[in-house]
C-alpha cells in the first residue's frame, strides 16, 4: 500500500497508477568497483518498469514530477531497491537514489526514509544516499536538514552527476558528501579527449581539497577505464565493468577480471588543432585593391603595374562580393601576347578570372583550412585565397604564407601531437615513460621506421604520408593489444 493517497477521485486510475501496480516496479543493482583491485564494493539500485510498451526509469519520474507525486515514487522506487538488496556483508553498500526535490518536499521528510530503513531492520551505515537532482537547487538551506538528519544516524552522502548541466559546486561546499559520482558526459571518450581529461584533473584537486572520494560513472569502455585507472580515481562504475542485473554481485566474472586493462595509457593531449583556433586566416590578410565587374583588362594591368608584388586581384560585384580571382602570372602572359590589348584591353577583367576562388572568412581558424592542402585542387598555391568579412571583400592571402603558417603550427605541436594523426609527440611520450619507471611497471619499448618513406612522400604528398602513418599505428597498436598468454615450458 502506498504512503501517500495516490489517486484523485476518478474511477479510473491514471497512467502513473497503472506503472505502479503491484508487480511492475522491480530493483536491479549495478556495482561499484574499487579500480586497484577491482573488488566489488557497493552497488547502486535502480528501479525498473515492467510495462508494454517500455516506459524508461527517467519517463516514470518526469511522469511523476508533472503529476505532483514525486515523492510518492521516489520513496516507494527506494522501497523496493531496500527489500531486494539483501545487504549481505559481500554486497557491499547500497548506493540510493533520492532526489533533492524530493528530500525538500514536506511529504517526504527524513523521518519517512528512516523509517523504511528500520520497518527492514537496515543499519543506515549501510547505505549511501546518491543525491541527484535534475533541476538546479535554488534554496540549498532547505536541502541541508534533512541530509544532516539522515547523516546523523550514519547514512553516507554521494553527489550524483557531477559534471552534467547543473551541477553544482555549493552543494558539494556546503553538504560535504563522502563521495562525488563524475558524470559519464565527462567520463565517456575520455582517452581520447585532452578537454575531458583537463576537467576531471580539475575536479579530482577539488576533491582532495575537500577530502572526497571520486566514483567514475559511465565507464563504457578498456580505454576509459585503464585512464581513469591510471589517474587514480579510487572507484568506477559502467559496462566496461558490469551491467545491471536482478542480484547483486560478489565479485566481477573471473574472464572479466583476465580482461580487464592493467596498462598504464597515455593520457589524451591537447589537440594541436584546437590550438591553431586561436590563429585566424585575418592575420594572413594582405591589403590589396579589388576590380569591379565592369572594370577593364587595362586597368586590370595598370592595377598589377602598380602594384608589383600583388600575386593576384579579386573580382567583387556591386555590394562587394567576391565573384572571382585574376591570377597575376596567368594575366600578365595572356595580355603581353601579340594584339592581346587590342583585342582584350577594353573588355571586362571578368574574362581572365577564375569563377570559383577559395574564400574565407576573416574569423575562420587556419586549423580548419587543413582539408585544403589535403585537396587535390592546389590552385592556393598560385592563385592564394580570398578573405572576406560578413560575406564582403576584405583582402587576399597567399598559398605560401598558409602553408608557412600551418608549418610552423605542425612543428610546434608535433612536440605533443601530431595535428593530423594526433599520434603522441616527443613530450607525451617522454612523459609516459617517466610515469611508467615512477610507478615501477614493467614495459617494454618497441621502434619502428618507415623504409623509403620519403620517396612516398615526395611522389604522394605529405599529408598522404600521414594517412600512411596513422595505418601502421593502427596496425602496430593492434598487435600490441592482443592478449598475450605465456608460453608452456
């Protein structure tokens, strides 16, 4: 029977009655896992729907938060978690979930959850309040007595994710939880992203600060867990561990364990392309004249004859928008053939220019323009590129001052990656095999060379020669993660 009236008069019951029936809710336990050994030391209890069509967890609380009933669900969701656990001393703690909207709803006081602990006779030591919390807390003062009430008589306090939308570092400050769950939008793809890597570093010095024990949620794959591993988050929760089921687990599957990494990974760096954002095609901007469409190829070469260094000049229409490029070199031996001027002199430049001419904005990254040099169109070169502004005429760039620029961009970050198979650099690499010698891990090192590389590159261009490099680390990184079994006798 439920603890609150659950219906409103009518004689038939709504759709939020009907997936609370009697039989539909039922409990499933995830483990959390303590990432030195991977023992098995807590589980969190979820709820499920039995329902035709499904009805997810997420769709049954939103049901009931619309409904005015949040509550009621929560406390009977956390009933049913409760009964199924079994708290036995291998189980570890139960991990419960309980929102901060309901904590503050008066119908629900910590008394009521208290007293499901005692009506199931549960040492609340054994239990850890999972505080989520979709909508932000506004009046944190409301959430914190009914928390210090339920602490009191040994309950333990986790913020759940953290790192998702909202967030917030007050609650941590005030209620000083015991745990902190890293959200899996931070957690997932980890091993690949320098930017997520940089935010759970930061976070991990709050938590030692504030003497918190991170939990990794949403580990979903080896990569991500032998990072998170690696970096010392003391427990992890997600697939790559273990899934949802009906029971708890004593301890991970033993082919799991065989499985699991015990690898020291390089961690992500940052993306030598993401530092080139903060170089922008405006600095390659050479002040140079423009023809209108009605101007003439004499004053297309009186424009060039003044101007003696210019490789090139845009053609713009009326409001200023560029139409087409006049290579100089290409112009300047069509006009000087016999009877060139008399023939062409008077007539629009419009005839001699290219109709497709690379344009770019003033703000565009130079990073972004590395799809260029890969083309097969290398008309930048000769002919540079356009610049624009708001979609207007705004100056010209040359092909050999892009290629300086990104040049200089690729060596200076190939000290950490390579920007176009973001490969480990010198500096990462130096790094990791520091952390592997501090940490006392047994390692071995490996050197590969290319032979005849650089005829490749000189017959197939350079960035080809990186696609080339990026397969071989393919292959190499491959075979080196094949599981290995030592050999009999």
């Amino acid at each position: 029977m439920s603890a609150f009236p659950s219906g409103d008069g009518s004689a038939l019951p709504s759709r939020l009655d009907r997936l609370l029936a009697p039989g539909r809710l039922y409990p499933v336990y995830q483990p959390m896992v303590r990432l030195a050994d991977f023992a098995v030391t807590a589980h969190e209890g979820l709820i499920r729907v039995d329902s035709d069509p499904p009805v997810s967890p997420l769709d049954l609380f939103d049901l009931a938060r619309t409904e005015g009933r949040l509550a009621e669900v929560e406390l009977l969701a956390a009933r049913r978690v409760l009964r199924g656990f079994g708290f036995a001393p291998a189980h570890g703690r139960l991990m419960l979930n309980l929102s901060a909207t309901a904590l503050m709803d008066p119908a629900l006081s910590a008394d009521r959850v208290l007293d499901l602990f005692r009506s199931a006779g549960i040492d609340p030591a054994r239990v850890v309040l999972e505080l989520s919390e979709r909508d932000v807390v506004a009046d944190i003062a409301a959430l914190i007595d009914p928390v210090r009430q339920l602490r009191a008589f040994g309950a333990h306090l986790a913020l759940d994710d953290f790192g998702s939308g909202h967030s917030n570092f007050s609650l941590w400050q005030v209620l000083g939880p015991e745990y902190v769950k890293l959200d899996r939008s931070i957690i997932h793809g980890m091993a690949t992203s320098s930017r997520q890597l940089a935010i759970v570093r930061a976070l991990m010095q709050v938590a030692d600060e504030f003497g918190t024990d991170l939990i990794a949620e949403g580990i979903e794959d080896d990569d991500d867990l032998a990072l998170v591993r690696d970096l010392g988050i003391p427990c992890g929760q997600g697939y790559a561990l273990a899934r949802p089921a009906r029971a708890p687990l004593v301890a991970l599957p033993e082919e799991r364990h065989r499985n699991l990494p015990r690898r020291f990974p390089v961690p992500p760096t940052r993306s030598p392309i993401i530092g080139a954002r903060e170089v922008v095609v405006d600095l390659l901007c050479i002040d140079a004249p423009a023809l209108a469409t009605d101007s003439s190829n004499l004053e297309a070469a009186e424009c060039f004859r003044q101007n003696e260094r210019l490789h090139a000049l845009a053609v713009v229409d009326p409001t200023g928008v560029p139409v087409g490029l006049i290579n100089r070199r290409v112009f300047m031996e069509r006009i000087a053939q016999p009877f060139a001027r008399e023939i062409f002199g008077r007539k629009p430049c419009t005839e001699f220019m290219h109709t497709e001419p690379l344009c770019c904005e003033a703000g565009t990254p130079i990073g972004a323009l590395l799809d260029v040099l890969r083309g097969e169109d290398q008309r930048y070169l000769t002919d540079g590129f356009v610049i624009t502004r708001q979609g207007r005429y705004q100056g010209l760039g040359t092909g050999e001052a892009l290629v300086r620029r990104i040049s200089e961009l690729r060596v200076e970050a190939a000290r950490y990656a390579n920007p176009l198979t973001l490969l480990p650099g010198n500096i990462p690499i130096t790094q990791h095999l520091e952390h592997l010698i501090e940490n006392g891990a047994g390692f071995v090192v490996a050197y590969a060379d290319l032979n005849h590389f650089k005829p490749f590159n000189d017959q197939y261009g350079y960035f080809r020669g990186d696609v080339m490099i990026q397969r071989l680390a393919d292959t190499l990184r491959a075979a080196a993660s094949r599981p290995r079994t030592a050999r009999a006798g």
